[in-house]
C-alpha cells in the first residue's frame, strides 16, 4: 500500500515497505544479477564488482540474522553499495528502491 499526503500544490508519496525479508532478499539476487550483468557489459570495473559483491553479502548475512541490529547493518550495507554504484544509474536507482522499501529515506 502507499501513502499520499497532498498540502497544497505538493504531494509526497511514499512507497510501502517491502513486506518481508524474503521480499528484500530477492531485491537483493536480483541486484547481483544486475551487477554481473554490468559488469559483463563493460559498465563495472572488476575491483568495483568485487567491492559491490562483499557489500550484497553482508547485507544479505545480516537480514538472515535476527537481531536489533541487523536492519541496520543491512542499510549501512546497501548505502556503501549505492556508492559504489554511483556511476551505473540503473544499479543504484535499485539499490534506491531497496532502501526505500526499508523505510530509509534517500
């Protein structure tokens, strides 16, 4: 479900959170997937995939543990992914959709 507020002539919507972990853990193969599929391209360097590689498996290491925590550590880990990123828009407009989907305004 979204949410529109409407104050004005401005409207902010905000998209609904995924609604499970399985949910974000799918957002994040199908990122890998984008990633290789980069990099295969010639749009990635290897040293970039590398580092964007590690980030995807903390982030998915920290959703599979149940901790206060480890939210947390899944955004962290997806925030230094989209800087890795930066440069190939599609990958990081994903990774933004992700982090939306946790909540975290980008």
């Amino acid at each position: 479900m979204q949410g529109v507020d409407v104050k004005g002539n401005i409207a902010i919507q905000a998209a609904a959170p995924a609604t499970s972990p399985t949910d974000i853990a799918a957002e994040l193969e199908a990122l890998r997937h984008q990633l290789d599929r980069a990099a295969t391209e010639g749009r990635i360097d290897a040293d970039t995939v590398e580092a964007a590689h590690d980030e995807l498996a903390q982030a998915r290491s920290a959703l599979r543990q149940k901790t206060p925590h480890s939210e947390k550590r899944v955004v962290m880990a997806l925030k230094r992914l989209r800087g890795l990123v930066a440069d190939a828009a599609d990958i990081a407009a994903k990774v933004a959709v992700v982090l939306t989907a946790l909540g975290v305004q980008s």
